[in-house]
C-alpha cells in the first residue's frame, strides 16, 4: 500500500531528521510503530507521507501513486485519504469538540446532513459522546487526542499517520488512545505511528521499524522497543 | 458547491469580526479611496455641464439695417443655413427686436422715453446663428464679413455683424477641466495604491491571525479555493463596506452643496446623484470591490502556500 523506495534527505544546514536510503513498505491494515531517538528522521518520513516534505532522493508510493509527483492542485484530494493525530493535537479552541470534527468534513465538502450523522458516530467511536459540545479547554489531554483522532477518522482515511500521540499524555491516556488507534486499525484502516513510548510499543505486539540516524536499522514483524 | 460557497462565507465574516478592529483600518483607507473616486466624478460632470453651458451661449449675430428688405434677409438666411455645421439660425423681426428691448429696459425710464421721442423703430431684424461646433464659429463669421464686403456701399443691408467670443472663457474651463481630471486621477491612484497595500496587510495578518486553523484546514484536505475562499470574502466585505460608507457620507454633502451648485454651475449635482444613483452606486461599490479582491487574492497568494 505504501512503498518507501531507497528515500534519502539530505538538509542544507545539516537540521536533524534527515533520512538516508530508507526502504520498507507497508501493506494494507497494517499497524506500524516506527520508534527511535528524536531527529532519527521518524517525523520526515511522515511528512513525506502526507507530502509535506520533499524527499532529496528516491520516491514514495501511495499504491501506483508517487506521492512527490501529484500536483498542487491534486493534494488536497490526496490529503484525504489520510488522517493525521499528532502530539500538539492540533485541536482549535474556539470550537467544540463537535466542531473540531465537523470542520475536517466541512472543508472536504461534505453536506450538513452528512455532518449530522457522521460527527457523533466519530466521537462515539473515542467514547467522548458525553463531551460533545466541550470546548478543548475543558478537556484533559487525553481526551483531547480522542477528538483528534475523531477528527482524523471522520472522514474514513485508508492510513491514520499518529505523530508521538501519546507524547504528552499520562499512563492511562496513553493506553486508552493506543486502544482506539488498535480498535480503528482492527475495523479495517492502517496505521502508523511514531512513538517513544517502551510499554506501548511493548503492549501492542505489533510489527516495530526502528530507525537510527535516518536509517532504518530494525524491521520486526512483533517487534520490542529495543534502542 | 453551494454548500461550499455557504461555508467560505461564513468564515470570511467570521474572520472579518475576529479582526474587526484591524478591518477597520482597510475600511477607513478604502472609503477615502472610493470618496474621491466618486468625488472626481461628480466635479467632472459639473464642469462638463457648465462647459456645455457656455458653449450654448455662443452664438453670431446679424444685425440688419432698419431699412434691409426682407426678401434680402431671408435669402441671407437660406445661404446661411446651407452652410455646413451651422445648426440653426434664428430670425428676429423688426418688431420683436422692440418688444424685447422695451422689456429688456423696462426699468430705465429715460431710454424708453427717448425711444418714444423717436418716433419710429430704430431698430433692425437680426439673424441669430448657431453653430454646431464652437469651431465652426470662425468660418461662419468670415463667410458674414465676406457678405458685408460683397454688399453695394450705397446701400447695404448688414449693419454690423457681432460674434460673441466666449472661446476664452471655453479654452479656460477647458483647461481647468483637464487639470481637475489629472489632479484627480494622480489623487485617485495614489489612495489605490494606499488602499491596495493596507488591505494587503490586513488580509497579511487575518492569514497569520488564523495560520493554526489553515494548518489544520490543509492536513485534513480542504482545497486550495476553501482555504483561501474566506479571505477574498474579506477583501470583498472591506470593499463593500467602504463603499456604502462613502455613499452615506456623500449624500448629505449633496443635499448641502445641490442648490449652491445649482445656482452657480446651473447644475445641480444633487438632482445628478439621484438621477443616476444605481449607476453611480455600482462604480463605488464595484471599485471598491475589485479594490478589495485584488489586494486579498495579491496577499493570499504571498502569504497563503498551499
């Protein structure tokens, strides 16, 4: 589904997270867990996932599609096939929970009726039906990833990308948000997820791809956090 | 797509009262603008219509002796109005020309009484002619003087022919015309370019007001036109706006100046304005709009990568 082919980026001021000769794939309703130390290159690779980075060599396939050679006017149409989570959730404020969801599926254009129907049935599915009409204010951390992850489902993406989604939240944050990441990867979407976090990964038993210095220097299919 | 458009609008408007008082400043520099936009206009039709004002004064007088037959003037007559770019040419009798100058003098005692001492009517019919252009005046007059040569010494018929120049006075507005619409215009500019360049900041900093919200339109895919969309919505509302404040500053000021012009100018620029209100309204608003669209669409697509 996803192909990284001998993917290298190179930064002129020699800025962490640069990749060299990064090859793997992923295959359809897979659960990846990509770990390593900060500016291991795990945030570029998936930048270049959702194009928001340019790899300096080599390519990166979305099926048969070479991400890098969309064109601008394509992106966003591309952009929706994947929803993204990340640390700093990326929630706005000024609106509530309902909202924040209901805003991804305004800007792809999808009708009230639509909105209506969908939004509640995401923020079920992150068990925050009760929270619906809280701003992000008035919520803890955890349950404000929940409403990213909403956010990042609403619009049935084939990948979920969850950047360190459990950065900043407590023990039982974490576990409940990597219950959900598995429940929507069990209902049938991919997922890939960096993360620094040993018990999750350990958790999980999931396939690990471990990189150091850009590279990737470990590939288990029930991997252990082993740095 | 109406949903769309439905949606764009909502967050322009909502954009434009998160920053309100930013908007403000767009609205104040794009309402000046649109103000002597509207303002160039006015004073160039008063002074295109006093400029046709006077030009309708001009006209060439004959002056026929009292004693001219009548069958020379009317063949006077039919030569002139063969004449090319002559538009008319107006007899006055014998007899209408007294009744005219006794009204004209009706206060002026004393000529009236030497007018009685007289007699008789000691004054001659006249043709009075118009030209179509006021540069056909010339030849006009030189074709009169030729007359006046060509006449038997003994007895002649043209007593004096009079050409009222008022070629002056119409070089003069002419010119002030001209000045009016170039100091106009350099104003005009000026204020568009100021406006264009303050809304631009304005929109600049709605986009870095709103950069958490774009970042987070473009990760779960919105198109490049629901991104930039509510912008553009401000830069129009700015123009709108603008325009209608101009508007209601200008007609009170009309309904002020409208009589004073009318005495002055014999134009009365408030009988113009609302004789040609929905035109005059669609240049302002569509100035300010386009003023508006341009400088949101120049920022976002400086500001604005997606």
């Amino acid at each position: 589904m996803i192909y990284f082919e001998n993917v290298s980026k190179r930064y002129s001021g020699g800025e962490s997270g640069a990749l060299e000769n990064v090859t793997f794939q992923v295959e359809p309703k897979e659960f990846v867990s990509i770990v390593g130390h900060s500016g291991a290159g795990k945030t570029t690779l998936l930048k270049m996932l959702i194009a928001e980075d340019k790899p300096s060599e080599g390519r990166v396939f979305f099926e048969s599609l070479d991400i890098h050679q969309i064109p601008k006017g394509k992106l966003p149409m591309f952009r929706r096939k994947i929803g993204t989570v990340f640390q700093d959730f990326k929630l706005l404020p000024h609106m509530t929970a309902f909202e924040n969801v209901a805003f991804a599926m305004e800007a792809n254009g999808r009708s009230d009726i639509e909105i209506e129907e969908n939004v509640p049935q995401a923020l079920e599915l992150v068990d925050l039906g009760e929270k619906t009409w809280n701003f992000p204010g008035e919520l803890s951390g955890g349950e404000k990833q929940r409403v990213a992850i909403a956010r990042a489902i609403v619009n049935q993406p084939d990948i979920i990308i969850a950047d360190e989604p459990t950065g900043n939240l407590d023990p039982i944050a974490t576990y409940e948000v990597v219950q959900i990441l598995k429940k929507i990867n069990d209902l049938g979407t991919t997922v890939i997820m960096t993360t620094h976090n040993k018990g999750v990964i350990d958790e999980l038993g999931r396939r690990v791809i471990t990189m150091d210095e850009g590279r990737v220097v470990r590939d288990d299919k029930e991997g252990k956090y082993v740095l | 797509m109406w949903t769309d458009f439905k949606r764009i609008a909502r967050s322009g408007f909502v954009g434009f009262w998160r920053n309100a008082f930013v908007s403000l400043s767009a609205i104040f520099v794009m309402t000046v603008t649109l103000f002597v936009v509207v303002g160039t206009m006015l004073v160039d039709q008063l002074l295109g219509a006093s400029l046709a004002n006077i030009k309708d004064k001009v006209d060439i007088n004959v002056y026929f002796v009292p004693t001219a037959e009548q069958t020379d003037i009317e063949a006077l007559q039919n030569s002139l109005e063969a004449l090319p770019g002559v538009a008319e040419v107006k007899f006055t009798s014998r007899d209408a020309a007294l009744i005219e100058f006794r009204e004209r003098h009706q206060n002026d005692e004393l000529t009236l009484q030497a007018l009685d001492e007289l007699g008789e009517n000691p004054l001659g019919a006249s043709l009075a002619v118009r030209a179509n252009e006021t540069s056909q005046y010339a030849s006009i007059n030189q074709f009169l003087l030729e007359q006046q040569e060509q006449e038997d010494p003994q007895n002649p018929i043209i007593d004096r022919v009079n050409f009222s120049r008022n070629e002056a006075a119409i070089e003069k507005l002419s010119s002030i015309i001209g000045a009016v619409e170039r100091t106009g215009l350099i104003t005009m500019l000026v204020l568009v370019v100021a406006a264009v360049v303050i809304t631009f900041n304005t929109i600049r900093l709605a986009i870095y007001t709103t950069r958490e919200e774009i970042s987070v339109m473009r990760l779960v895919g919105a198109s490049n036109m629901f991104i930039r969309g509510p912008f553009m919505v401000q830069g129009v509302m700015y123009g709108v706006i603008a325009g209608v404040i101009a508007i209601l500053i200008l007609y009170p000021l009309l309904v002020w100046l409208g009589p004073a012009t009318a005495t002055f100018f014999q134009f009365n620029i408030f009988s113009y304005f609302v004789s040609n209100f929905a035109y005059i309204f669609m240049v302002v608003i569509g100035t300010g709009v386009a003023l508006g669209l341009i400088s949101s669409i120049l920022a976002v697509s400086r500001y604005l990568r997606v």
